[in-house]
C-alpha cells in the first residue's frame, strides 16, 4: 500500500475529497501516517519538518538498486558470521549529522526532475545522486538474526526530518565493508504523534 492509497481508502470511507499527508511512506513501509483533512490540509507542512522515530532491519550481505527489497540487485555476499562488538560500534558512530548521497529512487529534484524519473527515464546506473545533510537523534541496536546468505541487523532510531533510512541502511554496510540495503522500515513517531494513537485500517484497499 502507498501512502496514496490510505489517502484514496479514506476518502471513500468518510466521503471527503480534500485530504493530503504529510511524510510519504515508502511502499513497503507501515507505521504512521498523518493526514490532513479540508482546512487541516493547510496544517500539513509543519509536520513534516519534525523529528521522526522508525523501527529498521538492515541487511547485510545485499545491495540494491533502490536501497530496499524492492530493487535490483546489485551486490551480493554471503556473511557466515557477523562481529557484534563491530556491528554495535558501526550502529553507534552512525549518530550525529551525515553528508550521505539520497536514494537513487526518490522525490529529491535534480534541475527540477525528481530522481526517480530521472532513474526510470536514463536508468538509474547513470544518475549521481546529491548529497544531503542528515542528522541521526539517537540510534540503537536491538539485536540481528540470520536471513538467507546475510544478517537482518534491528535498529530504533530518532531522525531529522529529510533523513533517509534507506542512505543510512547502505552507510552502515560501508562502515562494515558489506553490502547493505533496507530489508523492513517501520514508522512509529512524527514529533509528538505515536503509532499507538493512529487508526488502523486494512492493508491491502
């Protein structure tokens, strides 16, 4: 489900046609969402400029085009055994403000085309990415499990707005000499919002 489709779900349900959100989620993402409906439309750009906190498995062994399960393939390792003291350490540096290149496949523009038309049109092999800052909270390590030839590694994190999980997801993986790339992204807080007060309404629409 895209973040479109909640907004498409609702507005059949309530029979409202002026709704909006604010922060899209990835597709393959879940967690909160914020919507704005009629005049709370008009409310919606504050939100986007605050923190947010996410719940994220990163694999390790796998590279990809999109950053995510979704993409290609771009690099594969097996990983037979992972060094928790390093991983732990690589989590932790991870904290702080980054200069970190955004997802080839996202909204950011590049002479106002967004990237991922820039991708889908010149193939994304050809498009360099800018840079941007991003800014970690906090981050912690909650453990990893082994998934196929890599290690799923589960983290919380409290991020600035315009951070990229996926960016952090690969940096991890550079700072391991691995590749890597976002396996699970769950938001659970936008500023002072939590998952726990949303509504929750069918997954598939």
């Amino acid at each position: 489900m895209t973040s479109f489709d909640v907004i498409r779900f609702l507005r059949k349900k309530y029979g409202i046609r002026k709704m909006g959100h604010a922060g899209t989620l990835d597709p393959l993402a879940t967690g909160l969402l914020i919507v704005g409906v009629e005049a709370g439309t008009k409310k919606l750009k504050k939100f986007l400029k605050m923190p947010k906190v996410y719940e994220a498995g990163v694999l390790l062994g796998k590279k990809t085009s999109t950053g995510d399960a979704e993409g290609e393939v771009m690099e594969e390792k097996e990983i037979t055994e992972i060094d928790e003291t390093k991983v732990r350490k690589a989590v932790s540096s991870l904290k702080g403000e980054l200069l970190l290149e955004v997802p080839v496949y996202s909204a950011v523009k590049v002479s106002g085309t967004p990237l991922y038309r820039l991708a889908r049109t010149q193939g994304f092999r050809n498009i360099k990415p800018p840079k941007r800052k991003m800014e970690v909270v906090w981050i912690k390590y909650q453990g990893n499990r082994k998934q196929g030839k890599g290690y799923i590694v589960h983290l919380t994190m409290k991020v600035s707005s315009g951070t990229y999980v996926r960016s952090l997801a690969e940096e991890l993986g550079k700072r391991l000499k691995v590749p890597a790339s976002l396996q699970r992204l769950r938001r659970l807080k936008i500023g002072p919002f939590d998952v726990k007060q949303a509504e929750k309404i069918p997954t598939a629409v």
